[in-house]
C-alpha cells in the first residue's frame, strides 16, 4: 500500500482553509477533520451573505459550541471583511443587497457573482490576513456528487489548491444523514431547502414550496428585483409572481420529485 493510500485525507495539513457552508455535509466534514485530529494553521470559517436561514445560523454556532471549535464568521464589506458573531451577524441580506447595489445588476445563473464576492473572495481575504500567501481549500463535496467533484479538481489559477476529502473517502449522502441522525443536534431543515433561503439557483418548484410555507422569505427577493428592475431568472418567473401564484392557488403541498437545481459549483447549500 503506498503512503497516498494510507494518508487519511481528513488529515488536514495547514495552512489550510475549512470552507463551513453550514449545511449538514460541511458538518459532516468538518467532524470527520476534527475526529482526524486539527492540525495548526487549520482555519474553520462561515462566510455569512446574510440570506441564509436562522436554522443555518444556529446549526454554525452548534456545532462550535457541541465539538469546542472555533468557528470564524466572516461577511463582505466594501473595504474587504469583517468578522461578526452569531449574535451579530447580518439577518436580512444586508451584504448581498449592498453587492448588488454596487454592481447594479443581479447574479443570474450564468453570473454567479454572489458566491464569488459573498464567499470565495471573502474568505480568500480572510487567509491572506492571517498572512498566508498559499494555502489548502477544502470543501465539503460529496463522492455521489461528480459534476462538483470535476469541476473542483478541474486546472484553476489561485492562491490556493481544492481538496474534497468526502469524495476522496466515498462519502454520499446517505454517510451524511445517517451519520446526522444519531447526533443530538441536527440542522433545523429539510434536505431540500437549503442554507441560502430562496436561491434563485434552486428549482422551481422547490422555490414555490418554500415561499407556500414561508411567504415571508420571498419579501427581500422581490425588493432586489423591483429596486434593479430585473429578475434573477429570466426563463423562470419574478419573486412576486411566484409569491402570487402560490398564494392563490389551493394550499396543498407542492410535490418537487426529484427537481433538478442548477446550483453547480455553489458552495452556499451544503
């Protein structure tokens, strides 16, 4: 057996960034690098958009608490970042709707600029404030999940290098929720709504489901789209009409199947 057969690829050498979504796979993850033992120069970071659930939220702030780590919470300002606390953090959109305002269109599925500025760039500022110039990524991708997994180890020109070890090690979901059901906290959320609330990248009808049972959730959604004047998606409906649509029709649950989302590379939902 060679040595790169032996190496537990939980192992995590620094320096080396945790990129924690706070979904139950980064959970999972991030368990399965403190049971291999955290090495110094190990970082473990949030980057908060401020649309991500209070259920994500607490579900961070849990698992620092339960397994005694520490959890760095980050959020994107004009001047870079700053670091905040579950106490403190942005609660409605506040760093999303400010990037917007600065660029003054909307991501849309094909520019994704959300994720890069919210996230990617923020915790790249992050490590390169701690003084490094290099470092490991590594992400929660999952073995059952290849397009993610190509696109990750696919040729890239940053200052760092991608590791997933869950893909490495074989991980599917099911490792992940098996694993969540014996645990004695748990992220407040179904499978298929996701950290980021009403993702445009998420399917329709999943949009749909979650706005039938928290209307509430679509009101930002629609202040961004009616202070652009544009949507998000232009092949599906607005924020509004979608709220609308499920406000009118009988209140039955929305079946979803097996939906495709166009989440991609995200890295905001798992």
């Amino acid at each position: 057996m060679t040595t790169k057969e032996k190496r537990d690829p939980f192992l995590v050498e620094g320096p080396a960034l945790i990129s924690f979504s706070g979904g139950r796979t980064s959970g999972y993850m991030l368990r399965r690098v403190l049971d291999a033992g955290l090495q110094p120069d190990v970082h473990i970071v949030f980057a908060n958009t401020g649309k991500e659930r209070l259920e994500t939220l607490d579900f961070v702030r849990d698992c620092a608490v339960n397994w005694g780590v520490p959890v760095r919470w980050v959020e994107r300002r004009e001047t870079g970042f700053v670091e905040v606390t579950h106490e403190s953090a942005s609660r409605n959109g506040e760093p999303f709707a400010a990037l917007v305002t600065k660029r003054k269109f909307l991501p849309n599925p094909v520019t994704r600029f959300c994720t890069q500025e919210l996230k990617i760039r923020v915790m790249r500022d992050f490590m390169k404030a701690q003084g490094f110039e290099t470092w490991t990524n590594i992400v929660g991708i999952r073995a059952d999940e290849p397009r993610r997994v190509a696109r990750m180890r696919a040729p890239h020109r940053d200052r760092w290098e991608n590791e997933i070890p869950l893909a490495d090690a074989g991980v599917t979901e099911a490792d992940v929720l098996a694993f969540w059901k014996k645990q004695p906290f748990d992220l407040g959320l179904r499978t298929w709504e996701g950290n980021c609330d009403l993702c445009f990248l998420k399917g329709g009808l999943k949009k749909e489901r979650i706005i039938l049972e928290r209307p509430d959730l679509a009101t930002w959604w629609i202040e961004q789209e009616a202070r652009m004047k544009a949507t998000f998606r232009a092949d599906s409906p607005s924020y509004a009409r979608m709220l609308d649509t499920v406000t009118r029709q009988v209140r039955l649950p929305i079946a979803m199947a097996e939906e495709m989302d166009d989440l991609g590379d995200c890295v905001c939902h798992d």
